[in-house]
C-alpha cells in the first residue's frame, strides 16, 4: 500500500463506513473533502489511484466511496482490481460501482446481433462475464460434460449478482454484457434466465418492454437448455 493511501485509507473509512456513526462520518468527511481540495493531495490521490494494483487497501465500505469518487474524476482503475472487488464482495452496489468505473470512457455501438460471450468485444466486461459463470472448485470441473447431471444444482448467485449489476449501470455497454450472458449456454444458464424472469415480474409494464425489446431474453425455462 502507498503512503498516501495508506493515510487515507482510515479517513475514507471513518466517512463512509456508517457504524462509526452519522457524526464521524461527517467529520471525517468534511476533513477529507478539504484534503482533496488540495491541489497536491488530490493530484497524488489520483496517481496512486491509477497504480493501485490490490483491493486490501480498502473494506467493502471504504470502496464504494473510492470507486464513486473514481468515477467523478474520470480517474481509469486497474482492471483486474475493479474484477477483484467484484469477485470477492457480493453487494451488488459495489458490483456496479465497479462495473461503472470499468466502463466509463467506453465508446460503444449498441450490439444487433447477440455475440458469443467469448467474442463480447470488451475485455473488462469479457472476463466479468466469464468469470460469473465460472464453476465453483468444489463442483468437477467437467461438470458441462456429465450425462443427466441436474443443471438446478449448479449455483448462479454469482451470475445473478453480475447481471443485476450489469443492469443497474444502465449503459448501452453493459445492456449488451447482459444481453451476451442471459443467452450463452452453460449449466446454469436455465437458472439464471428463470431469475431474469422473476426480476422481470417486479417491474412495471413499460419498464417490461423496454427490457423485452433491449435484452431480447431467453423464454423461461422449466427444464434444461439443450
């Protein structure tokens, strides 16, 4: 860890983190704020945040303030970070915040044609998805080529945490990542277009269409897709 951030790091934690309390938190990040607005410090916030290269710098708390803070300022992070985070933290909040920082200077053509996920033509979103879908080590590892296994076994919290992400940052990009993921074939594919589903059936009809027309996604499944 850099010194900088080091420093840091307990200031961005007693700000963001609410079990120290409303008062903490705005004390800390009053504090911090004035910091920032110190040419040298925020130059070197922004450097160091640019080589970051692991994610104990921070708590889960800690990287969902860094991360939006990222965002304001444009500032690009490491993309095996940004992955990182999202692998090991479940909060589907910071999934997206990280998926936003990843994506955020991104140019990009909404897709007409629904790509194989290997070929998703961004490699941060690429290995995201790849990685969703990635078979826990306990399950064999020629899982996809066992005769009759129940595909309802294989466990897609990963996958389902990944594509609410995808949609909640909402960008042509990203619509598209879950577009690629709701229709690539693997075992826990029925799984997750039945979660799809479900999430569907909480919105409101218009909010329905547009995900129907924009997603074009899969019929729901009562079985296995073959």
């Amino acid at each position: 860890m850099s010194t900088t951030l080091a420093l840091a790091a307990d200031f961005i934690e007693r700000m963001s983190n609410p079990a120290y309390g409303i008062r903490t938190n705005e004390e800390y990040a009053l504090r911090f704020a004035m910091l920032l607005d110190s040419e040298q410090f925020g130059s070197l916030m922004i450097h160091e945040a640019k080589e970051l290269s692991a994610i104990d710098t921070l708590t889960p708390h800690g990287w969902l303030w860094f991360l939006r803070w990222a965002q304001s300022q444009s500032v690009p992070l490491n993309h095996k970070v940004l992955l990182d985070v999202i692998e090991t933290w479940s909060s589907v909040l910071l999934q997206a915040s990280a998926i936003d920082v990843g994506t955020q200077d991104t140019e990009w053509t909404e897709h007409r044609q629904i790509v194989p996920l290997e070929e998703f033509n961004h490699p941060f979103l690429r290995e995201l998805l790849l990685r969703s879908i990635r078979l826990p080590e306990t399950e064999p590892s020629q899982v996809e080529k066992i005769e009759g296994l129940d595909e309802g076994l294989v466990r897609t919290s990963r996958a389902e945490g990944v594509l609410v992400a995808l949609l909640q940052v909402g960008r042509e990009i990203t619509l598209d990542a879950a577009t690629t993921l709701l229709h690539h074939r693997w075992m826990g594919q029925f799984k997750l277009v039945n979660y799809f589903w479900l999430l569907w059936q909480g919105l409101d009809a218009e909010t329905q269409e547009v995900w129907n027309s924009r997603l074009r996604p899969p019929q729901q499944s009562t079985g296995q897709f073959r």
